[in-house]
C-alpha cells in the first residue's frame, strides 16, 4: 500500500483579528479543550509509569529469595 503523503497549512491571525471571527466564550472553550487533552495525556503517562513499575517491583520481587540455611 502507498503511503500517503499529508500537508498541514497553519494560518496565524493577530488576535486583535482572532476575536472579530471567534467570540470570547467560543475561544475560552478552545482554550479549556485545549488544557484537557493535554491532561488526559499527563493522565495516560501517569498510568504507564505505574504499570512499569509495578512490573519492575514483580520482576526484582521474584530475583529475591529467601535461603534457609541448616
């Protein structure tokens, strides 16, 4: 399969220009959406972190043994 070749095309407005097109409350709600996929991926990194050192605590867990000796 071919791969698909993407552009992206950023337009930047001044902001004095960016609030005749959006109202206030509009972009406020941009800006909220915003912070809160930026949260839910600190949240996302947070979990894998756990989990590796969940599995790092397992893995030197089982190496440690206790010897008993006569």
């Amino acid at each position: 399969m071919a791969e698909e070749k993407t552009k992206e095309i950023r337009i930047s407005i001044p902001e004095d220009l960016f609030s005749l097109f959006i109202p206030e409350k509009t972009a406020s709600h941009l800006m909220n959406a915003r912070k809160e996929v930026l949260l839910s991926l600190r949240s996302l990194i947070d979990a894998r972190i756990e989990a590796m050192e969940r599995f790092e605590k397992k893995r030197t867990a089982k190496a440690k043994k206790k010897i008993k000796i006569e």
